[in-house]
C-alpha cells in the first residue's frame, strides 16, 4: 500500500481527548494503524483507544484521526 498520509499525529500510550459518535471522551491510545484499518485502508490513519462510557471501560477500534483533537499528555519517550 503506497499512501501519502504523513507521519502519524498520536503514538501509543498517548492520552487525548477524541469525538466518538458525537460524544468527547478521554481515552488512551492502545494501539496506532498506520494507513488506518481494512475498512479506510490508505484514506486515514487511526487508533484503537481505550475509555470510559457510562461508567464502564472499553476498547474503541478503528478511530480515525481526525476525530483526535488534543493530547493530554504524551507517552514518555524516553522509556
């Protein structure tokens, strides 16, 4: 896959805060699709992050990047 999407915005271990069906949550980023998943192959990069929603943790798969729009606080990239 030759894509033209750029360096990716967020890394794993990330906290930021994203949109998710309309809701603004905090979450973690667990785990980073360059070129994003099968189903937006080379249009977006994208992440799976986790969350909470209603009180209950969860994993949310293939968020695109631009729903990311601010990170609380980086990974340590020293470790």
């Amino acid at each position: 896959m030759k894509s033209n999407l750029g360096p990716m915005k967020y890394h794993v271990g990330d906290n930021v805060i994203f949109d998710f069906n309309g809701k603004i949550l905090e979450g973690r980023i667990w785990n980073a699709d360059f070129g994003g998943s099968l189903e937006m192959l080379g249009k977006c990069h994208s992440y799976d992050l986790e969350s909470q929603i209603d009180g209950e943790t969860v994993l949310l798969k293939h968020v695109p990047e631009a729903s990311v729009f601010k990170t609380l606080s980086a990974k340590d990239k020293q470790s």
